[in-house]
C-alpha cells in the first residue's frame, strides 16, 4: 500500500516580480485545500538560501513526499530546488516548477484576480503531476577516453591539443592533405603584423609530434552513430599513393609530372602539378596525388612521377583505410569558406581577373606566395598603383546575400590597405565600408594607426557600379561623408567576401545530429551561457563552424571547447537523464509502430515479442509513448495518467 | 459577463515552452486564458489529451512545437504534424469545429510570436463562442 502523497506549496514573491501582479498569500491560502496539498507558504525569495531553509525545514517537519516551488521558469532554478530537497533526502524528481512568473506575472497586466487564478491552476496542474512521480536515479554508463576532432584549423589544432595535453587519446581529421587550415594562406595577423605561418606552424608540429594524438589527414568521417560517451566513428583515410615515411620531399616527382592544374591553396592565383604538396611546411609532410587531375594511375598512361622518385615512395597500389574507432565527446571545427563567386553578380568578382577576394590577396601579400610576397595583379602581373577594397561584400545584405556582419573584414581589410602601402608605398589604397566594426583588442588603435599613418583613404559608402575599361577597373561610389559621387580607376580590387560555413557543414550537421542556425552556421546550446556545446551530448563546437571568429576568438573556443570535452572524459561514468519511456508488456502487441517512431534506434521488438527499450539511448521525448495504439508505453513521470490530470486542473469544473 | 473562454497550451519544452519564457522575460502582454503544460517534445502530445482537454471543458487547445528541421528530437514535430492534422478531421466528422485545435510551431527566440499567437487564438475562441463541453461562465 503506497503511502498517501504529502504535497508542500511553496510560492515565491520573486520580490514584486510575482508579488505585484498575482496575489500570493490567496494564493498559499487556497492551495492548502486542494488534494494531498499539506503545507504551504509564501516568502520574498524562495531561491535564496533563506528560501531554501523554509523547503528543507518543511520536508522535514512536515514529512513531506513531494514539492511544487511557485516560482520562475525550471530553465532558471529547477536545479536549485532539486538540490535543495535532495540535501534532506527527498529524491530530487519529487520536487516540481510551477512557472508562474515567466508564463504568468510578467505577461498579464490584467485587473482583477484573472493573473493569481491562472497562477492557482498552474499550481495545481504541478501538484497532480508530482504526486504521482516515481523517484529516479540517474541511469550510469562507462564511456570512452577518445576524442575525436573534425577539422585541423587553427581551431581544431588548439582544441586537440588542449584535450591531449589532459591525458587523453585524441585522433584529428582533416579533410585536406595538411592541416592549418585557412590559417596557413594568410600572411600576416592582425592587429600585430605577426606572420601567420610563424606562429601556426609550430602548432601544426606540436600536434604532429604529440605523443596523445593520431593525425588522419586527407580524411573524412564516414558515418559516426551512438550517444554521449560512446559514440562509434568510421573514418576513411584516403589513398595519397605516396609513402609518407618514404617520402624525402625532393621535389623530383612534381618537376616530372605532365599535369598542370589550379592551386586552390594559392587560391587559384597560380597552378600546381597533380602531384604536389600544399605548401612547404605543410603536415604531414609529404606529397598526395590528386587523382581528379592525374592521368591516370596505370604506368601505362603515364607513370613520371613513379619514374623520376628515387626513394621509391609512389605506391599506385594504395587504398582507402577505414578505421573505427569508439570515442567519448567530438570536437566540431569545420570551419569556413568565402561567399562563393556565383553568388555574387555585382563587381565583376568572377568575371573579372583584377577583382579578387581577400584570400587571394593574402596569397599575393605572402612571401610563400605566386608572386613572392609583391603584390601583383593577376591579369598583367603589374603592380598595381591604385588598390579599391569594398568591405561588406556579401555580408550586411539581407535584400540580396547574407544578413549578418562577417565579423572579422573591417580587420583584415585594414591589414591589407597597411601591407599594401608598406609594400607599394607610392600607391593609393581606398576602403569603401559601411561602418568599421574595431571591437577587439588594440584593434581600434590598429585602424586608426590605418587611416592616418600609412594615409589609406576610407570612404563611407557602398560601390554601385564596377566596370572594366582601359586595363582598369573603373569604380563609381559614394562618398557619404562628403556627400559626393566618386569615381575611381583602380589596377586591382579586392572584396572583404562574406564568411560562410565551410562545404560540407550541412552533411556534418546531419551525421551527428546537430541543429543549424538560419545562416547555416552551426548552432550552440545557448547562445550566451553555453556557447561551445551542441545540443547533443557530447559534442562541442570551436571556431568558425559556429560562426564568423578571427584567430583569438577561434583559438579561445577551441580551448574552451577542449575544456568541456575534458570535463565529459575525466568523468569516471556517464551519467543521463533517467527520464525514459517505460513498457507494460502486458499491454504491448509487438505491432512495432514505436519502433520506427524513435529517432534513436531506441526501441526494438525482443524475442519475445514485445518492444524493448535502450536507456541509454532513448532521449526521453515520449514520441512513441503517444504512438502507442494500445497504450503500452508510457514516459516516465509525464505518463499519460500525469497528462489527464493536469489537463484536468486546468480546465476542470 | 463576457465569455471568457477556458484554453489550454501544450508547449514542447525546448522552443516553445522556451518561447512563453521569452515572452515573459519581454515583458509581451497577453490574454491569461490560455494555462500552459509543458511536455518535453510536442511529439509526446497524444491526440487523446487534445480530446480530453476539449470533452474536459476546455473551448480550445494550442498545440506549440519547434519548427520543421528545428525539433530537438529530431523529428517528433512531424509526427504532431501529422496527427494534428488527422485530429482535425476527425473532430470534424464529430461536428466539432476544427479551428478549435491549434498548432502552431515557436520557437525559443520568438516570444513575440508566442504573446501573439495566444492573444489571436483567444481572439478567435472567443468569436467561436464556447466549445460543446465548455465549463467556461459566460
């Protein structure tokens, strides 16, 4: 026989907050009639600890079984309480929020008592549901120590590394051959000037060298199933048909092979063999053969390479490797890419050879770059005496391309009419902007120091026409700030493109179940208090995935989301929310309709013919429960029973 | 007195319920009608609780999730979807008006269309007049 339920009501002022619009001590008065209600009061703060005492007390005291706090949103202080009745013994499911600030107090300004009435009935609908709660305790797993980092930018780098340096295993996919991401084309860093692959390149051997992590570049994450703690990966090592370790970088079989094609690190700016390695200092070091552009792998076709390598590396035999692998918490570091040039119809960007975008300008300002760091323009190779750079292309434009700021342009463009004017000093740089966004540190000192110093003309005001005449690209604009039209013939310009998420992001996206925002960017658990988690378990974003960053936000994040990894892994189990769908086999006619309702593989029809459920994956949405034709499953503490009666609190007499 | 009609709110917890919260926190002003439950996904949301509340006494039920692709579980929205939908006809073929049954999808940042959707849908109830099983005074 189960004890009769003792329900104590505690109603919080919430200062005036709750106070000023419903009348809490009627409000205490008339709860203490209502079914198994035996105690309840009202105090100005129930979250203080003072608040908390007067709970813990009337547990006590009152041998209550079960407790409804009258207060804000459970989004706000729902752990509070829990921990609270938790401390005198009472499970912390027995205790329950009724909302009555956020979806009551502050939202009806209504005379009368129509606001404490609705609050009365919020309280009630809690009541019924608590007193028929079961107690929980959180369902226990062991997990793996692994983790795993999609993305070797400067992001990823930092966060495998900051989760390596912890004691734990970590394997680094990367997509491309090297790792450094587009951290590796830049030339210098703003607001210091200090060469990008200077600082990046030790990161990049540092991550190569530890002894913690396994680097799988040229790879790609095939399919990754599982939850939190345990997920399973398989990843696909291309073939690069050289042997890495065999490979002495001579050189030789680039000189030898036939194929020319674009260098899409130098940004299409100049061309590369089909054999090639990305940039010197670039990790692993060692040649990949891009078969899309290969003429073939067969010694018959063509078998230069293979010819000229005289420390045998070439293998034409290689082919994918597939590993799988089990791992604890997953890294997101995808990255970016520029707004692609057939989206862009304005400024010729695409049509013309002298309308660049900001990548390739730092390849041509790059002493590892096509023209050896002077800034030439591609159609002549001239150097070009009058540089127009249009910030804002592509971004800031909800009627045509992206909505939002890309965030690091003002920057970058600043870097480049200064780099642009050390290295062409006689030139003549010109910014049209829409407004110069400086909000980082030494920043806003870079930009002036821009502006009056190296005597870069900044005009406030969008480019409305672009033109090719004479071998010039003439330029009709505005001047807002003098309130004129200007014109200008420029050798080269070059357009602050908007950041986009990387190719790919929406494949990623699905694999792991992850949720995008409207921009396609990755999207965080909270925007503000939970910035590096997804909202699947276990796995955290860092860098520019998740949206527009320059170099210190990416790498801040990739520790930060590192820091979270860490904390899941050094966990000696995985604990997860006990609130799942429970089985009366007796109802259960083993139809399977649950089956396929579940989007986690939850459920299963089991030898004996009826539904099973796995705890550890069900994520308790009840989807299923309310599928159910005969009624067999139920969630736990919001069963259908808890549901009727609510709903009749609510509505009833 | 005026018919004030009796309506009851299933919200996921996740955007809608998360929406009502925003709303609060926005300070938006809305008719105190509607009494919110909050269920972890709208998929939990069985047709037969729609019934209850409606035979229960209640003039009308909003049915609230995340918004297509946006469902935290995934895909529980598109199964309220689809029962909602089968739900309406239903209640038809019973002579209930179908309007009485709302579903609308909310999202965490859209407190401004929760306070809306609320004032609109007791709007409507209320030029409906009272539901066949209403306990509401008028």
């Amino acid at each position: 026989m189960a004890i009769k339920p003792r329900i104590g009501v505690f109603i919080c002022h919430c200062g005036e907050n709750i106070a000023g619009t419903v009348d809490v001590s009627d409000l205490a008065e008339e709860i203490i009639g209502y079914d198994n209600v035996s105690f309840s009061t009202d105090y100005e703060y129930m979250c203080s600890d003072p608040g908390q005492n007067k709970i813990k007390e009337a547990i006590e005291e009152e041998n209550l079984t079960g407790v409804v706090v009258a207060a804000c949103s459970p989004s706000m202080h729902e752990d509070t309480f829990r921990g609270a009745v938790e401390d005198v013994g009472l499970n912390r499911y027995q205790c329950e929020i009724a909302n009555i600030r956020e979806q009551c107090s502050w939202v009806h300004g209504e005379a009368g008592d129509r606001p404490t009435q609705k609050a009365l009935k919020i309280i009630k609908g809690a009541v019924e549901k608590v007193k028929r709660n079961v107690s929980m305790e959180p369902v226990e797993r062991e997990h793996s120590a692994k983790c795993l980092v999609i993305g070797g930018g400067i992001a990823g780098i930092q966060a495998a590394l900051d989760v390596a340096e912890a004691g734990n295993e970590v394997i680094l996919v990367e997509k491309e051959p090297t790792i450094g991401g587009h951290m590796a084309q830049l030339s210098e860093t703003f607001p210091t000037l200090d060469c990008s692959q200077c600082i990046l390149t030790p990161k990049m051997v540092e991550l190569n060298q530890h002894p913690n992590i396994e680097l799988m570049a040229y790879s790609e994450v095939k399919d990754i199933s599982g939850y939190v703690g345990n997920y399973s990966a398989q990843i696909e090592r291309k073939p690069t048909y050289v042997d890495e370790d065999a490979c002495n970088l001579c050189g030789d079989c680039e000189d030898a092979c036939p194929v020319e094609v674009t260098d899409e690190f130098n940004q299409g700016l100049e061309t590369r063999k089909a054999i090639n390695i990305p940039f010197s200092q670039a990790i692993p070091s060692s040649y990949t053969l891009d078969t899309d552009s290969c003429l073939g792998l067969n010694p018959l076709r063509c078998s230069e390479c293979s010819e000229a390598c005289d420390a045998d590396a070439i293998d034409f035999d290689q082919s994918s490797e597939y590993l799988e692998e089990e791992f604890g918490a997953i890294i997101v570091a995808t990255g970016y890419d520029l707004y692609p040039k057939e989206e862009m119809g304005e400024y010729g960007y695409g049509k013309y050879e002298d309308v660049i975008d900001g990548l390739q300008f730092e390849r041509l300002l790059s002493a590892t770059g096509p023209t050896g760091g002077v800034v030439r323009r591609p159609s002549d190779g001239k150097i070009p005496e009058n540089v127009v750079f249009i910030q804002c292309s592509g971004s800031r434009d909800p009627e045509n391309h992206n909505s939002y700021c890309s965030k690091i342009c003002c920057m970058y463009t600043a870097k480049h009419a200064k780099l642009y004017k050390e290295s062409v000093p006689e030139g003549n740089a010109y910014v049209f902007y829409i407004d110069i966004r400086a909000g980082g540190k030494n920043y806003e000192e870079f930009i002036q120091d821009v502006r009056e110093e190296d005597r870069v003309l900044y005009l406030k005001g969008k480019v409305s026409k672009l033109k090719r005449a004479d071998g010039k690209m003439r330029i009709w604009g505005l001047d807002e700030i003098a309130g004129e039209r200007v014109e200008i013939d420029a050798d080269l310009v070059v357009l602050a493109q908007s950041v986009v998420p990387s190719e790919g992001t929406d494949e990623t996206s699905k694999k792991l179940n992850l949720n995008l925002g409207a921009n396609g960017f990755f999207k965080e658990a909270h925007p503000k208090l939970r910035p590096v988690e997804s909202l699947t378990g276990g796995v955290f974003f860092a860098g520019t995935g998740q949206g527009p960053k320059d170099i210190p936000d990416s790498v801040s994040q990739g520790s930060g989301a590192a820091a979270k990894a860490i904390d899941l892994l050094a966990k000696p189990k995985i604990s997860h929310d006990p609130q799942v769908v429970e089985i009366d086999e007796d109802l259960c006619s083993g139809c399977g309709l649950c089956v396929g309702q579940c989007p986690y593989d939850a459920l299963e029809i089991n030898s004996q013919g009826v539904a099973e459920v796995n705890e550890i994956l069900c994520e308790g949405c009840g989807t299923c429960a309310s599928g159910c034709p005969t009624n067999a499953l139920n969630l736990r503490n919001l069963t259908d029973e808890q549901l009727t009666e609510m709903i009749h609190a609510h509505i009833g007499d | 007195m005026d018919f004030e009609p009796k309506l009851v709110g299933f919200l996921c917890k996740w955007c809608s319920s998360a929406g009502a919260d925003l709303a609060g926190v926005s300070r938006e002003s809305y008719p105190s009608n509607l009494v919110p439950i909050t269920v972890n996904c709208s998929g939990r949301i069985d047709v037969n609780h729609i019934v209850k509340a409606l035979k229960d006494g209640a003039d009308g039920v909003l049915v609230s999730g995340c918004h297509p692709g946006d469902c935290h579980y995934t895909s529980g929205n598109y199964k309220t979807w689809r029962r909602v939908a089968l739900l309406k006809h239903v209640l038809e073929d019973f002579g209930l008006n179908p309007d009485r049954v709302r579903l609308e999808w909310i999202s965490a940042t859209e407190g401004e269309k929760f306070a809306r959707t609320v004032e609109d849908f007791t709007a409507e109830i209320k030029e409906l007049g009272p539901g066949p099983f209403s306990n509401a005074q008028e």
